[in-house]
C-alpha cells in the first residue's frame, strides 16, 4: 500500500512543477514579446521633455469665444424651432379635416367655409 501514496506524492510534485513551468513560459514570452513588439511604449526615460505648452488665452478672448458660442446656440436653437414649426404647419395642412374644409371653400367660397379652412389649416 505504500507504493500509491509515492506515486500519488509524485504527482503532485509533477503537477506542481508543469504549473511553475508554465507560468515561468507566459512570463517570458510576455517580455519577448514587449521587446519585439513594433509599437511598444518607449521607456520614459528615452523620451525627450515635452515641449512648453502654449499660453492660455486671455480672459478676453474666453469671453469672446464663450459669446461667440452662446450666438451659435441661439441661432441653432432659432432654427431648430423654425423647423418644427414648418413641419407643424405642413402636417396641419395636409391633415384630412384640412383637406376637407378647403375643398368645401373652393366648392362655396362663404365666409363660414373660409373660417373653418383657416381654423383647421393654420
């Protein structure tokens, strides 16, 4: 009966050492592969100092900028409400009780039929 328990002792040993060996074979490769990659980072001490940033701007031109910015808003915000006005106009105009009301004017132009074309097209 020995001999299982050394056979099962040299198996956890031989299982133990692939599990080393193995990890030993990815970190290696990994390094391999750090080095002969085409675009790896360059170790910060090779890189020359950065340039001086440019100065920022003058409060004057942040005003100036930010002003600039709020005129845009307003006209994109001036046509955007354009638009869905348009759209509104044109869906009211073409809506059937529309369509109706103006065929009834065209067909007797009275006042009556003129009020209820202009109620119900806009």
């Amino acid at each position: 009966m020995s001999s299982p328990s050394i056979s099962l002792c040299k198996l956890a040993l031989g299982i133990a050492a692939g599990i080393w060996l193995g990890f030993v074979a990815v970190v290696l490769s990994c390094v391999l592969l750090l080095r002969l990659w085409p675009g790896a980072p360059l170790p910060l001490a090779g890189l020359s100092p950065a340039p001086a940033s440019a100065p920022a701007p003058t409060p004057d031109a942040n005003a100036a900028m930010f002003q600039q910015y709020l005129e845009n808003q307003r006209k994109a915000q001036a046509e955007q409400s354009r638009q869905l006005e348009q759209s509104e106009r044109e869906q009211r105009f073409n809506s059937a009780p529309c369509q109706f009301w103006r065929q009834q004017y065209q067909a007797d132009p009275s006042e009556k039929n003129r009020l209820k074309m202009d109620g119900y097209c806009g």
